[in-house]
C-alpha cells in the first residue's frame, strides 16, 4: 500500500492549526482583500515586497511609537516558513518589521507559498549568506506569545497573543 507524501506546505498549514494561527491562501490579486478581511483596527504594517501584493488602506504604514502603541494588528512580510515548526522568519529591515510583528495584539505575516521551506536546516542555509554578508538579523515567530512561568498558560504576555498567516500562491 502506498501513500502519497504530505507536501512541504501541507505540512506547514498542518503545524500552523496545531499552534492555533489561522491561515488564509490567496494569490498576489487577493492579497489586499485577504489583508483587511483579517485586520482589526486600527491596523500598522510594513509595505510587502514587489510581487507580493500591496496592503489595504485601512493600514497604516507609520510605525512609529504612538502608532504602534494605539495598533491592534500589525501587517508583516514573511521570509521564509518553517514546515516542521509552523514557524514564520521576519527579517529585520529599518522599515519596522520587529515591532510591528510584537506589538499589537494580533499579527498578520503575508508569506509566499514558495517560501516554506520544510525544516530548520534548509532555512538556515538558505539565510545563511543574507547573514553572512550584511549582518542582518531575524525572528523566527512560532505561534502566538506564550508563558507558563507565572503559572497557567498565558498568550500575549510577551508578543501577539493571536496571529494569521496570509500564504500567497504564485
């Protein structure tokens, strides 16, 4: 009897239900409509690359303290997806992407299907040179905030207590 192996992005939408981050899959067009049917307001985010759509106006792209304090959803790019985690890789940029991914309460990361990739290894060898060569840094974002050192489970003690990810089909 033979079984048909899980894709790479199987795997990941599978390990994104068990950590509790809803999910929506678009395609570029989509994108925006996606972006607002899941942001509460009032909403920040950091403009996506070319070819990944462009944020809804209801996103405000200034990232500055008052905003981010007032944020309820902070709108990021994804770099890469971790198949085996559910986990998504924020690559730091002066434009805010740390920020606005811990702030608010509830953080959308806008991700390329053709970015997951299925384990720790290959992402880091595939940010390996990007580290190498200009220093950067990056978050990896597993699942909401979490903390148990005060007792009982607690979400958003230290980062979104809710997160969505957008995974952008080709």
């Amino acid at each position: 009897m033979s079984t048909t192996p899980r894709s790479t992005l199987d795997r990941f939408v599978e390990r994104l239900d068990r950590l509790d981050v809803t999910h929506t899959v678009t395609d570029r067009d989509g994108v925006t409509a996606a972006v607002d049917a899941v942001c509460e307001p009032p909403a920040v985010g950091v403009p996506l690359p070319d070819g990944l759509g462009t944020l809804p106006a209801s996103v405000a792209t200034d990232v500055a303290p008052s905003a981010l304090g007032a944020a309820t959803t902070g709108v990021t790019p994804a770099t890469l997806g971790v198949a085996d985690y559910g986990s998504v890789v924020l690559s730091t940029t002066p434009d805010g992407v740390e920020p606005t991914s811990l702030f608010p309460d509830l953080h959308v990361a806008v991700l390329p299907t053709g970015a997951v990739v299925p384990d720790m290894a290959t992402a880091l060898g595939r940010l390996g040179e990007r580290i190498r060569t200009d220093g950067g840094s990056h978050v990896l974002a597993t699942g909401p905030s979490a903390t148990a050192d005060m007792g009982a489970l607690v979400t958003g003690a230290h980062g979104p207590s809710r997160v969505h990810v957008v995974l952008v089909e080709p």
